[in-house]
C-alpha cells in the first residue's frame, strides 16, 4: 500500500510539472548561456555571469533536476538548495534543501562532478545581498534542519509562509518545501539566526523579496513560491552558469 501511494505521488507531480511546464513554463533551460531578452529587465541588470567552481558563493542557490524524476527529463528543474560551503577534508559541496528524500529539511553533499553534470545548474545569486544578508539566510535555513517537508506545495489549500512559529494561523507553517525555504531565508536576511534561540524569540520577514510574483494569489486563491519564481525575478536574482 505505501509503495503505491509512493508511486500515485510521484505520477501525480510529474502530471501537475508537466501541466505546469504547458501553462506557465516551469523548466528552465539546464545549460543555456545566452542574454535573456526579458521584457521586464530594459537591460537595467547584468543578466548572468559565467564563474568557475571555486567562485561559487555561501547564500547562492543552486537549480537542478528533481530527484524524483527519471534521468531521462534533464529539463525538468524545479528543485532549488542553498549553498553553505566547501568541505576541503570530504573535498564535497555543502548545500541544505528541503526535499522529499527524507522528507525533511537535511544537507545535502554533493562532488564536483555532480555538480558540473547535465543534472545541476544553473546557478543563481541574490543581487546586492552583503556577507551579513546571505549569512543570516543560510542561518535560518540551519534552525530548520530536521523540519518536516511540505507535501501541500501546489498552493491548492496553503500559502507560503516565512515564520515558521506562525502555527496558530498556518498549520503547516513549520514545514517546507523547496522554494519556499530558499525565499523564506531571503526574505528573512535582514534578522540574524543565532543556535541559541534569543529569549525574546526569533525576528521574521522585512528581508529580500525573491519571488517573482510576490505575494500575487493562483487560481486556487493561496500565495506559492515556484523555482522558475526565484529564478527568473532578474531583479534580484543574477544567473550563474559554471564554465
């Protein structure tokens, strides 16, 4: 029984990104280096930047192909990490994500080589984001470690959220999915994330605004925050192809 209900899961979110990729264009293009002639840009923004590996930044997020799909849809990139850092003893790329492996929110280590495969990338950084920014956003991603991932992540009964202590008015406020943590840790940048919990209790929201629709609602009347979101919101979002 577990085992079919895995597999209708994973049939039913291949249907509904596909659907996804029809009406409104989910995939992003996996290796494309071109200069995006994008209406809302009128060439104010440097639209990407070619980096070698080791340029890589703490706070970049990375775009890559869902694990749940086959090899075969290489295309199909709608799961997004966060960057932590280089481990140089286990030579592995340090990220936290949330995703359904596990079904929380883990770290994930990652090689080199997998990194620069056809089934990463591309890269993404936050525009005008100083060290203390991206410092608090990887802060806050770390006080959600071990934190159920969400499943509701269609925005057909809930809205995205970014205080994860928000439970008395979102149910599934300390849960997350992929997106919705990377913006959550974003738009929390300007508030520090220390281990120890301050007395008064964390401070959230009035950080950076990463998602491109902002607080707009979907058919369903609910707020959701896609990758394709994050990463095509050229106003805060410079792309990052590794060469």
């Amino acid at each position: 029984m577990e085992k079919k209900i895995i597999i209708i899961f994973v049939v039913g979110l291949f249907a509904i990104s596909l659907l996804n990729i029809i009406l409104v264009g989910t995939a992003i293009p996996i290796k494309r280096n071109e200069n995006y002639n994008l209406l809302e840009s009128n060439n104010q923004y440097e639209l990407h930047k070619n980096i070698i590996i080791s340029e890589l930044e703490p706070g970049d997020i990375a775009f890559k192909h869902p694990d749940i799909f086959p090899d075969y849809f290489p295309t199909i990139i709608d799961h997004c990490l966060i960057y932590i850092e280089y481990n140089k003893s286990t030579e592995k790329y340090v990220f936290i994500e949330a995703g359904i492996h596990n079904s929380c929110v883990q770290y994930r280590y990652e090689t080199k080589e997998n990194i620069t495969g056809e089934m990463w990338g591309p890269f993404a950084r936050v525009r005008n984001a100083n060290s203390t920014q991206k410092f608090n956003a990887i802060n806050f991603t770390k006080r959600q470690l071990g934190k159920e991932f969400q499943g509701e992540f269609f925005g057909i009964i809930a809205n995205k959220n970014y205080n994860p202590d928000n439970v008395d008015n979102d149910i599934l406020a300390n849960e997350w999915y992929c997106s919705e943590l990377i913006w959550a840790a974003y738009y929390n940048c300007n508030n520090p994330f220390p281990e120890d919990e301050p007395e008064q209790g964390y401070t959230y929201g009035d950080g950076i605004d990463i998602d491109r629709n902002e607080w707009k609602e979907n058919i369903f009347g609910h707020t959701v925050v896609w990758p394709k979101e994050i990463y095509n919101n050229i106003r805060y979002i410079k792309k990052i192809f590794l060469k």
